[in-house]
C-alpha cells in the first residue's frame, strides 16, 4: 500500500483521508488540447503532536504546488518566451495552442528563477 511523508514531522502515513481531482494543463499533441485527470490523495498524520492534521501527497515533476499546469507546459511556455524576448511570445504561444490568453507566455516568463536564486523574478515597476 502507498502512502506519503508528512510534510510537517516527516513521518510516514499509509491512512487516507480524501482524495481530490486536479485538471492540469499540458502541452498539446498533434494540435489537440490535452486533459490530465490526476487522483490526489490526502493522508491523516500519524503522530499526535504534529502541527497538521492532514496532507496532500507530492505530485513532483508532474505539477507544482497550486499548481494549474504540468511542468512540461511550464517550461515550453518559458522557452517561447525567453526565445521571442517576451511579449512577442504570447500571440505566438496561443498559435500553437500552448495558451488560450496572450499574456500567460509574459507570466511564464517572470516566473521563471534568476540564475543563482531559488525565488521566481519578481516584475519590475517602471
């Protein structure tokens, strides 16, 4: 039986809670939308004394926290953007269907991290 490490203690929990549904959006295949169905489980924490009661498993690699698209689409979306110097790169990104809005290839830009740094670039004022 599968089970999750409590994000909290660090203990190991095989008791599930719930599960709930995540619809990611992925890359396009063959110039059709994907849909991904993703089964996340919540676990109860083992030990009595632990700040949280329950939590999600992990999904790494496939999606971040809060996450609304698969890391795959994140960094295609920021590949078009930083190869197209940004604004150029909405309009071409939703021509090949990787967004529906123009301006999501910009915010996949900015989220991308600094070299060096584990924190997103933050958007300058002008």
């Amino acid at each position: 039986m599968a089970g999750s490490d409590c994000p909290g203690c660090g203990s190991w929990s095989r008791r599930i809670h719930s599960s709930y549904l995540r619809f990611p959006a992925d890359v396009p295949s063959g110039g059709r939308r994907v849909v991904l169905c993703l089964r996340g489980r919540r676990f109860l924490c083992p030990v009595n004394s632990c700040g949280r009661r329950t939590f999600a498993e992990r999904m790494s690699g496939l999606t971040r926290r809060y996450g609304r698209r698969t890391e795959r689409l994140r960094s295609t979306l920021a590949a078009v953007g930083l190869a197209l110097a940004g604004r150029a790169g909405g309009p071409v990104g939703k021509s090949l269907r990787l967004v529906r809005q123009p301006q999501h290839g910009a915010a996949a830009r900015r989220s991308l991290a600094r070299p060096g740094s584990s924190r997103p670039a933050r958007r300058r004022c002008r």
